[in-house]
C-alpha cells in the first residue's frame, strides 16, 4: 500500500480536481479516503495510489510513510488504526 496526500486543484473555479485520472493515465490507480478539514478550502485528502506517478505538482502530491499517513489521521481521530489489508481506518461508534 502506497500512501500520499494531495489538495485539490481550483484551476477551473466552479470546481476541483484531484490527481487520481491522472495517477491513472500514467497507468496506476488513486483514490482520495480522509480529509483534513474542507478540501474546498485546501485541505490535505489522504488517500492511496500505485504505480510511480510524475507531474503531479499541481496538487501538492507528497508520497508518506505508513507511519505518516497514521499519524496524518490519527491528527484527525484518535481511533485511527491500519487494517491488515494497510488501508487507514477509524473506529466507529453506532449512537445507542
């Protein structure tokens, strides 16, 4: 499991665009999972990616660590724990 996180890019100003059709052209594959607050107001989006992905500046994409992207989350919800398939979970709790 790779991690990353990115923002969106509001070149277009009615809306914003991630890096992931890019990651997939290059031949990989993306995918945006935990916001660090409103990702229209540039937020980080933690996410998951494969493949080695260039050019992709535009969205401020940095390649983290497992212990980044935990910690990344853990900021977010102290629940934060990493699923034996490496993705990054938060315990939820059902009202009773």
């Amino acid at each position: 499991m790779k991690y990353a996180t990115w923002t969106l890019n509001f070149t277009d100003p009615d809306y914003g665009t991630g890096p992931e059709p890019v990651i997939v052209s290059q031949g990989g594959t993306a995918e945006g999972s935990i916001p660090d607050g409103d990702v229209t107001e540039g937020a980080e989006i933690l996410g998951y990616f494969t493949g080695e992905p260039t050019g992709l500046d535009a969205w401020s994409f940095t390649e983290l660590t497992q212990d980044e992207a935990l910690a990344f989350v853990t900021a977010i919800d102290n629940t934060a724990y990493v699923a034996d398939d490496g993705r990054i979970n938060v315990e939820i709790v059902e009202p009773e």
